[in-house]
C-alpha cells in the first residue's frame, strides 16, 4: 500500500486490509508537506519520516480487527486503517 503525504495531506487517507495479513507500507511525502512528513501508527508501534524522493518501506501484522487512526506529529494530518477477518 503506497500513502503519499502532500500538503492537502495523506492518500490514501483511509484503507482495508485483513487481520494476520502481513502488511508492507510504502511511504513517501511532498517536500512542502510540512509534518505530513511523518507518519504514526501508533498501534502499530510505526513512526517514520519520509525522506524526499524515496519510498520508505514499513512492515508489520495487524493482529485485531478494528478501525485504526495514523497520523502526522502534531495530528493535522490523519488517516484510517481498517483491518477486517
């Protein structure tokens, strides 16, 4: 899944994926995306920052079902994970 963070914020700014699945995130920011340019998981224990020009990989297994929040360092930017059976 690629999220790409701009100054309008995250796009993907919400998606599906499946319980046990592991998942791998790829991503990757606008330079004028001010602290879009971090992303936080904090269920997930993700917190990176993107660096211009690259796409950084996250991995990592949802565990349980639920809707779950992301978000940039000072939560301006937000999105939403939903992880089904």
């Amino acid at each position: 899944i690629k999220i790409y963070a701009s100054t309008s914020g995250y796009s993907p700014s919400t998606f599906t994926v499946k319980k046990g699945v592991p998942v791998k995130l790829l991503f990757s920011a606008d330079k004028y995306a001010g602290c879009g340019v971090q992303l936080i998981m904090p269920d997930f224990g993700v917190s990176v920052i993107a660096i211009e020009g690259q796409e950084l990989p996250v991995q990592f297994t949802p565990n349980q079902e639920g809707v779950f929040a992301y978000r940039c360092s000072m939560n301006m930017f937000k999105g939403q994970m939903t992880v089904v059976a």
